[in-house]
C-alpha cells in the first residue's frame, strides 16, 4: 500500500470514529446544547485541512483583502463586501497563525475579546471572509468523560485556514506573481507601490521588520526590538497623559 493510500485509508477509519463518538452521544454537548451539523472530531481532520505557509504569503492574503474591499465599495458606501471588522478579524489570523504548521484554531471567545467587538459582529465578519473565499473552517468537537452510559461530546473552537481568491490576487497585479501586460506595466508598478505603501502603513515596528528583512534572523532579532521600542513608546504616552490629567485637575 503507498503512501496516498494509507493516508486516505487513515482519514476514512478516522470518519468512522467520528461518526461513531457522535451517534454515541446523540449529537449533543453534556449541559445540552447541540453540536453544530457536519463538525468533525478534533485531532482527526486537521492534518488534511491545514497547510504550512509563509510570512510572505499571509502578508498577501491581508494586502488582497484589504484592495479587494476597496475596489469592491460602491460610491458613498463606508463598506465593500468584507467590512471592516473582517479585516481585523483576518490581521489578527495573521498573527496567529503557525507558519510551519498551518495551525489556527482560536476560539470565538478569544476573537471578540482581543478586538472587542461583539460575538454577532464577529461571527458576520468570519462569514463574510469565508463567502468572499478568504477563509475557510472547520467544525470541531472532542469526546468528554462522563459517568453517565455513553461518551459525550462537547465543540470545541473551529479549524481556520486563511487562503486568497484569485479574483483578489489579480487586484495585486505584479506583485501578487502575475504579470501584468507590458502596456500596463508603468500603471501596474504605480498600483503596486501604492498598495504595498498603504499596507506598510498599517504595521507596527515588529510586523515592518519582519515585513521587509528578508534574513529571518535579522527580521526577528529587528522585530523583537520593534517590540521594545513600542512598547517604551506607548509607556511614554500612557505617563505623558497621566501627567497632563494631573495638571489639568490641579
């Protein structure tokens, strides 16, 4: 048996299992809250789901949806189709994820507490992303022991997978890898620089570093250095405006 065989063998014995643990537990968590349709049992699926990426490459799915929201706005409207919580949504994926292994699961909890946005803005923007095919997920669930006859099962936090449409990608022109036409090509560089300008814009000092170092080593000793002077910096600013409070109220 070679190797694709015994991998799709595997996945299939792991369907079984899942099935298995959800019959078992009449598709329901311990305090009774149903588990969502088609969700998968975690440690079994993720393999085939995730992919290893790059810094590079996840800087690019945020500079696609960043253009393709706003070549997609119409006239006067203060939203394209992602909106922008999605975009904030996607840049925290961004530092989450684990470049080698693909890994990104947080929870819903998690999101909406690191950008303080409401569970329901959330769970819009996270579809948004996924229609518009900058996201993809995963359902999730994990067996849980219980006295009672019969495992139990609780969801767990969903699988994410970042990814680019290609409808995005074209908006990047050169810089995404795909030629533009020579009579294009002065308008596509301007494009280009002005889309990759307005991104370095929005980087703090260690995301800049790691942006445009290419050494590894370099950009992270940078990065990490970026980090100290910001975090001195916004230290400096909480002091200087506790101090002009106090004078204020003197």
């Amino acid at each position: 048996m070679n190797t694709k065989t015994a991998a799709a063998s595997g996945e299939f014995f792991q369907r079984i299992d899942s099935s298995i643990d959800g019959a078992r537990a009449g598709g329901r968590e311990p305090d009774g809250k149903p588990i969502h349709r088609n969700s998968r049992r975690a440690g079994t699926c993720e393999a085939s789901f995730w992919r290893g990426t790059s810094r590079q490459d996840v800087q690019k799915v945020l500079m696609a949806a960043r253009q393709y929201e706003r070549t997609k706005r119409a006239p006067g409207k203060r939203n394209g189709p992602l909106g922008g919580i999605a975009l904030e949504v996607l840049a925290l994926f961004a530092n989450l994820v684990n470049f080698k292994s693909g890994r990104l699961d947080p929870s819903l909890d998690y999101i909406t507490d690191k950008l303080r946005r409401s569970r329901d803005a959330v769970v819009r923007a996270l579809k948004a992303l996924r229609d518009h095919g900058f996201l993809d997920w995963l359902r999730r669930f994990e067996p849980v022991p219980n006295d009672g006859r019969g495992p139990q099962v609780r969801q767990v936090s969903n699988a994410y997978r970042l990814s680019a449409p290609k409808r995005a990608l074209a908006l990047l022109g050169r810089w995404a890898g795909r030629p533009a036409a020579p009579d294009d090509d002065q308008a596509a560089r301007a494009e280009r620089a002005a889309i990759e300008a307005e991104h370095v814009a929005t980087l703090d000092l260690a995301e800049f570093a790691t942006f445009k170092i290419e050494d590894s080593r370099l950009a992270k000793a940078l990065a990490q250095m970026g980090k100290a002077v910001s975090l001195r910096e916004s230290a400096k600013r909480t002091e200087s405006k506790s101090i002009s409070c106090s004078y204020a109220g003197s």
